[in-house]
C-alpha cells in the first residue's frame, strides 16, 4: 500500500507558524520537562505506586512552572517500561492544565495508525489541544520479534503510518489499504498536533524534512541534514532544541544522594546498553554504580550547578527531570523536584 505524498504542511498558515501547543511551549525562556518511563525493576518501587506517583507529580509541576510531561514507550520488558505511554498521557491530561503532553517516541511500526490517530485525536479533545507526537521506527530487537515487524520495514512503515494519521485527522473518508475509512473526531488543534520523527541516521533526518514538522534528537550534525533538506524543500525547520541527557536530579548532597539512586539509574544505562549490544553484536558486560556515574550522562547537581547547567541549554533548550528514573523510590524524586522549583526555577525562568 502506497498512499499519495502529503505536503509537510496542509496550508499556508500551518507553514507560517508552529501549532498552538507548540507556541504555548515556546512561551518560555527555557522548557521544563518531567520525564516518566515507569520501569519499575524487581528491586525499585511498585508499578501501581509509581504511576500514583507520576501523575501527582504532572499535577504538582503543571502549578509550579514545568511545561512540558513527556512520555516514553518500550514493550516486552521485564521491568515494566511503559507500553502504553496515550493511556498515561490520558490520566495525567485530566489532572493538568498547561503541560504540553510530548510523546517520545511512540514506536508506530508496532501499531494501527488509524487507531493511533485516533487515540490522539480523543487526547487532543481531553487536554484542550496539548499534544505533541514524536514517531519513532523503533531499534530493541525483542520488540519487533514480539510484534513480527521486520527491522528492514521501518523506513515505509514509518512514511505510510505518518500520512496516514495526517490524513485521517482531516476527518474526510478517504481510501486506506482498500477500505473506504473515516477518523472522528477530529483534534482540536488545527491540522491535528504536530507530527515530529525521531532517529539515529541521516536517512531518517532527511524523511522527517519530507513528511514531519520537526526531527528529535541529541545530535546537531544528525539536526543538520533535517535543517538542509527540509530548507531545500521549501519548508521552515523547527529550530535546534538542546534536548540535554534526558536526566537531571537536584541535591544539597550529591554524595549522599549518588549512593541512594545510583543503583537505579545504573539499571536504566545498562538496559538500554544491552539492546544496543543486541544490535552490534558486541558483547554486552554491565556497568558499575561509579561506571555510570563517570559518564556524565546522569548529572546529579547543587541547586548553583543545575542552574549553570540551565543555562547551558540556551533558550531553545531543554531541562529534563526524571524523578522516578529506574523505579527509584518516589520521596527521593519529590526532594529534587521541589529543589528545583524553589532554587533553580527562579533563577532561569524568572517569570
């Protein structure tokens, strides 16, 4: 199946300026985010009182200056990594009112884009328009053998799955793999929520500057060849977001709290470490509490160091906490939290 391409925009006007959760996000001198992905591994904290607790905490940093709640998807984990990140995103929408809700990623080969369309367009009624869609083609191997998607239909699934959805929220019937089909009801944000892609190559950057509004990643070189080919195509780029490590954790004592949630964030690195050793071929061997702590990809801050790191990510940044990262106990995550509101916050965002 082949649908006809799309344009990146449906009108002059969605070309001309960002969608209307996207200017909310943009209101801010720097974008607070809170990170949730809900593992819960046998020695961390429950995933029912997880979940409680993530969505209190969305509530508690909807009032007091977090902007962004976004959500990750893995599936078949042993430790319960969230595989229904719009199911959450649906709870923590009724408890909120400003937070933009960034889905990233959700791993659309593993799903009926229409039903995806749908259960976005039903969340973008919910929150009033607050949602923002990071597709991605998906790379742990275990999933694709749970779903019986072959790694080499990524590239088509992903451009067929984003026209698709594109297409639908249009509330027209229109023609899907010989089905006449119709998605209602229609998002409440014009054009439907922005559609972005994330990836890991060049090839991928180029196909968000074909078929997406923006391309999500770490890396600026990757950013670079989404800038070019988008800008050759005619259509505006997103700007370069510095999206940071995806974690940060405020303490008066980075010692003491470096021994407390160090093993859980040492379990967070070496999960991901081994589905990339899957991919590589090469042999996977854990890593140590001090191990991961010298990569630096885990920076655990004074409230004077989180605020030059801030700083740091400029004002198309972002700072991203993950309070319950690795199934860490919840009290531990609220100390950093409101560590960060009441010394860090006011000193980057003072408005």
């Amino acid at each position: 199946m082949r649908l006809a391409v799309l344009p990146a925009f449906d009108d002059e006007s969605a070309k001309s300026q960002y969608s209307v959760s996207f200017a909310r996000q943009r209101q801010r001198m720097t974008n607070i985010v809170l990170r949730f992905d809900m593992r819960c591994p046998s020695f961390g904290t429950p995933s029912n009182e997880l979940y409680s607790e993530a969505i209190s905490m969305c509530e508690w940093g909807d009032q007091n200056g977090f902007n962004i709640v976004q959500f990750s998807e893995h599936h078949g984990v042993e430790d319960g990594y969230l595989p229904s990140p719009i199911v959450l995103g649906a709870a923590v929408a009724a408890r909120t009112e400003q937070m933009l809700l960034r889905f990233a990623l959700i791993t659309l080969p593993f799903h009926d884009p229409l039903r995806i369309a749908e259960d976005l367009a039903v969340l973008d009624n919910i929150s009033n328009g607050r949602v923002h869609a990071i597709f991605g083609g998906g790379y742990a191997l275990h999933e694709f053998d749970m779903f019986g998607i072959s790694p080499k239909d990524r590239p088509q699934l992903m451009e067929e799955g984003i026209q698709t959805i594109r297409r639908a929220w249009r509330g027209e019937a229109f023609e899907y793999q010989g089905r006449q089909v119709r998605i209602t009801p229609t998002p409440i944000q014009p054009n439907g929520p922005e559609i972005w892609m994330g990836g890991n190559s060049p090839a991928a950057a180029r196909r968000a500057a074909r078929i997406c509004q923006g391309f999500y990643t770490a890396e600026k070189d990757l950013y670079q060849h989404y800038f070019d080919e988008a800008t050759r195509l005619g259509q505006k780029p997103t700007p370069w977001w510095d999206i940071g490590f995806g974690f940060l954790h405020v303490s008066e004592d980075p010692e003491k709290t470096w021994q407390a949630i160090g093993p859980f964030l040492a379990h967070e690195l070496n999960s991901y470490s081994e589905w990339t050793a899957q991919i590589t071929g090469e042999p996977f061997q854990a890593l140590d509490v001090d191990t991961v702590r010298a990569t630096g990809l885990y920076p655990v801050l004074t409230p004077e160091q989180a605020i030059e790191y801030a700083k740091e990510r400029g004002t198309d940044g972002n700072v991203t906490l993950h309070p319950l990262c690795g199934g860490m106990p919840p009290e531990l995550g609220w100390e950093s939290l409101r560590l960060f509101v009441d010394e860090v916050l006011p000193a980057i965002n003072p408005a």
